[in-house]
C-alpha cells in the first residue's frame, strides 16, 4: 500500500532536517508531503534543501499562516488526488515520534479504517508537558467525550493514519475549523459514517526545539465547536452509527 506522511510546519527551521530523516528511516518506503506556511524562519528553505538530497518529498509553499486546518485540508487534498491508499498526519516537532508511525499503518493493514495515537488509553502518556498543558488537553478530552461520546479517548491528538477511501468519504475540504478542532471534526464525522477507528497507545513528548503555536484563540475555538456540535446531536438524537 502507497502511503504518505502529511506534516504540516511553521516555524520548524530547527526540527524540520532532524523530522525528515527520523521519517525516511522509520518508514523509507514513504512519501513526504510537508506543509509550510511561508515560516518566516525559512522552514520553507530547509525542506526543499532536505527534499532534494533525500527524494520521495514533497514541499508545499503556501503564502502565509492559516492555521492547522487549513494546512491539513490543503494537505489532504493533494495526497487525496496523488491516490495514496494511506494517509499519515504528523506535528515534526518530534512529539510524535516518527517510529510510531508502522504501528499506526499497521493497525490500517488489520482492518481499521482511521487509527489515532492515543495518550489516553492503556500504555500511552505525556512527557514533559507543564501542567496547564496536561490538564487542558486530558480535561478538552473528557469534555469531548462527555459531548460527543464518539467511543475516542484522544480526539484532539494529531497524529494518526486514514485508509485514504474513508478519508475521502468525509470530506476534509469542507470542515471549517483553524486549529485542532479540525481534528476532533473528523473524527466525529468518521464515526458517524460508521467508520472503524482504532486507537494505539502514544507517548507524547513536548518539544525540545522551536516555540509552540498553541493559543488561546485556537483553545476557545474548540470548545465552541464542540460544544455546539454536542448540541446539534442532541437535537438531532444524532449518535454515532458504530464505533469500535
Ligand atoms: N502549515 C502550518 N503548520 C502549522 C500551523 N500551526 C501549527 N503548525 C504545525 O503543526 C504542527 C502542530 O502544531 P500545534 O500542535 O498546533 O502546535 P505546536 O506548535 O506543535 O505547539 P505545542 O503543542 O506546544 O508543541 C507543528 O508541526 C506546527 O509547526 C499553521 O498555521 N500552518
Ligand atoms: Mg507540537
């Protein structure tokens, strides 16, 4: 099965060369496709220099900062109509650690169709992260449990494998969500598709290089969604089809 590593990257001049070659050497039969939205630190310039001594990458230049989402539905897009049968998301800020990545196919080659790295069940975590940062992200996750109930105990982790036909069912182009929302989105829609989302245990380590782009615009924008999406199944008696 073809597949590719979508990583989206601003700001990343110090983990961009590192991420590339941890990825070729834990998975050399994958492509590359890193998104990056004209980082002023010249990202950009680092991954087309690593691109061309490496092959099998591609660097998508977009003209400014849109956030998350919008560099993953971008992303997508492409890795949808190159026809790759997987499609990886990964942060290149090494919190996702590259060797994970064939645990993540391989639970796709087993039947999955979308399979999360989960720092909440059995076997995953957090480390380093300060507290404030544990607590918003375990207390987001509860919260999107408790509204949305989608059997998926880390909606907000970004790192994750789609057998690219359920991707595509879903429709990432037409989500609206800047930050990570966008990533609880799709698992929302996978799941009321009936799609079977796995989830295998990560840990998470905070970044030791660059600054994050975490903000309070991107937290509250979340729970708005989240929110209003609980709401909106609520009236609509809207639950997922089948989860596993
Ligand atoms: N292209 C693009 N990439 C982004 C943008 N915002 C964040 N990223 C990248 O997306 C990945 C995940 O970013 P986030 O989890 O939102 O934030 P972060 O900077 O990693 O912050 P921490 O969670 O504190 O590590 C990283 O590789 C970032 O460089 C953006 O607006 N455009
Ligand atoms: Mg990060």
């Amino acid at each position: 099965m073809r597949s590719v590593i979508v990583a989206p990257t601003y700001n990343e001049r110090e983990n961009i060369e590192p991420f590339l070659r941890a990825v070729r050497s834990a998975v050399p039969e994958a492509d590359v496709l890193v998104v990056d939205d004209n980082s002023p630190d010249g990202t950009g310039d680092v991954a087309d220099q690593v691109a061309a001594e490496l092959g099998q990458i591609k660097v998508l230049h977009r003209p400014g900062k849109t956030g998350l989402g919008s560099a993953y539905r971008q992303g997508f897009s492409i890795a949808l109509d190159e026809g790759y049968d997987i499609i990886v998301s990964m942060d290149c800020d090494f919190s996702h650690d590259p060797r994970a990545i064939t645990d993540l196919v391989a639970a796709i080659d087993r039947g999955d169709d979308a399979v999360v790295g989960s720092r909440y069940v059995a076997g995953g975590g957090t480390v380093d992260w300060p507290v404030h940062r544990r607590l918003l992200s375990r207390w987001g996750n509860r919260y999107v449990g408790m509204l949305l109930g989608l059997g998926v105990h880390d909606c907000t982790s970004g790192f994750r494998a789609y057998r690219s036909v359920a991707l595509r069912d879903i429709d990432p182009m037409s989500t609206t969500a800047e930050g990570y929302a966008f990533l609880t989105e799709l698992v929302r829609r996978l799941a009321n598709h009936g799609y079977r989302i796995g989830e295998v245990p990560i840990i998470f380590r905070d970044r030791e290089r660059g600054t994050s782009k975490m903000s309070s615009r991107i937290i509250i924008e979340s729970m708005l969604l989240v929110t209003r999406w609980g709401i909106s199944d609520l009236i609509h008696r809207r639950r997922p089809r089948r989860v596993r």
